[in-house]
C-alpha cells in the first residue's frame, strides 16, 4: 500500500453537521425541565407548595410560560420567592418581577389543591 492511500479527501473526513433549530429548541426545553425539576425538589419542602410533586414539570413548565403580571397583594414568603427567583434565572438568565410569581404561585397552589 502506498503512503499516499492513508490520506483522506476532506469529504470523508467524519465532520458532525450543526445542529438544526428544532434540535437547540428540544436541548433549550430540556434544559429548563432540569431546572424544574430542581425547584420541585426544593419547593416541595415549603409548607404551601408541599403538593407540586404530584405535577408533571412539563405542566409546571406550562404554568410558567401562561403566568402574567397581575397587580395584586403578596401571598409568598420570602423563601419562595427566592424559589422562585432562582426558577426564572435558572431558564432564561434573568429574574422576573413579584407579581408574575404570585401568579404563577397561585396557579400552583390551584393545581395541587385539586
């Protein structure tokens, strides 16, 4: 064999293709569903969300993404708000405000009662 047949066209080299959108969005959902899952682990231990662990993260997942700014009076402790906080950071890199949260929380609240 001759040296020269150990050298491969740049075409045969095994190059990885990019990823395509549909691909980074399922790796960007997964990643917010691991953040989820860490904030049900620690909110399950607050006395008023003891019940988020029967919800799916995905129905969390959902509940967050639905949740709005409504003005209206705290009902959180300092502890879950910074449950919370730590939730919104974690996904998309920043805090949101108190009143999304609250309604997130009360959304929660409603489910687990159920």
């Amino acid at each position: 064999m001759l040296q020269e047949d150990y050298f491969l066209d740049d075409e045969e080299l095994d190059v990885p293709a990019p990823f395509t959108e549909e691909i980074l969005k399922e790796f960007e959902l997964d990643s917010k569903l691991k953040s989820i899952s860490l904030f049900k682990n620690c909110a399950c231990k607050e006395p008023n969300l003891y019940g988020i662990q029967k919800l799916s993260d995905y129905k969390i997942f959902t509940i967050l993404e639905t949740s709005k700014k409504y003005n209206e009076i705290n009902k959180m402790t300092v502890s879950e708000i910074l449950l919370f906080e730590d939730l919104f950071v974690s996904m998309y890199g920043v805090p949101s405000n108190i009143y999304v949260y609250n309604d997130m929380y009360k959304k929660l609240i409603k489910e687990t009662s159920v």
